[in-house]
C-alpha cells in the first residue's frame, strides 16, 4: 500500500503531466515536491484521519466510529445512546467512513 506522501507525489506528477509540457522536465521535476507538500489530497487525508476530542463533539447516532480511551486503546463502536456503557475515559473518537 503507498504512503500519503508517495500517493500525493503521485497526484502531483500526475498534475504537471497535465499543464507542463515536456520539454520543461527539470522544472516539472522541482515543482513535484511543492504541489504534493501542498496538495488537498495530503490536507484530505489528514482531515479524514484526525481525532476528534470527545469534549469538543460526539458522533451522530449510528455513526460507525473508532473510540480512543486514555490508556491509548481503540475500538470500534457504532455510537447510539449507550457510549456511557464504555465507561468515562473515552477521550476521542474518529469516523470510520466520512460522507
């Protein structure tokens, strides 16, 4: 499986085959790097991946989600009315799938 940095240098190669032409390959070559260092593929992954403090929100009801617990275990849990069963020391909590 590629990384998230192999995958965005990826996208970005595949970006400048686009809008460069061939002959600019040295420059095409040096712009890889800062089109993938700033690419919204990289951004939507660490999106996609952070951990949301249970303080600050909660799930929606059935939403398919790992919980973090403060001993830095994790589970999967479909969130309905009952989280309080997993006991108080949930601290975050991230989808499993985003819309």
């Amino acid at each position: 499986m590629k990384t998230i940095k192999e995958t965005a240098t990826e996208n970005a190669k595949h970006y400048l085959e686009l809008i460069y032409p061939t002959k600019w390959k040295f420059e095409k070559e040096r712009k890889i790097a800062e089109i993938a260092n700033e690419s919204g593929f990289e951004k939507g992954v660490k999106f996609a991946q952070r951990w949301i403090s249970v303080k600050d929100e909660l799930p929606k009801i059935d939403d398919e989600v790992i919980l973090k617990f403060e001993d830095g275990s994790k589970y999967i849990f479909v969130y309905n009315t009952t989280l309080k069963q997993c006991g108080n020391n949930i601290t975050h909590w991230r989808p499993i799938e985003l819309e």
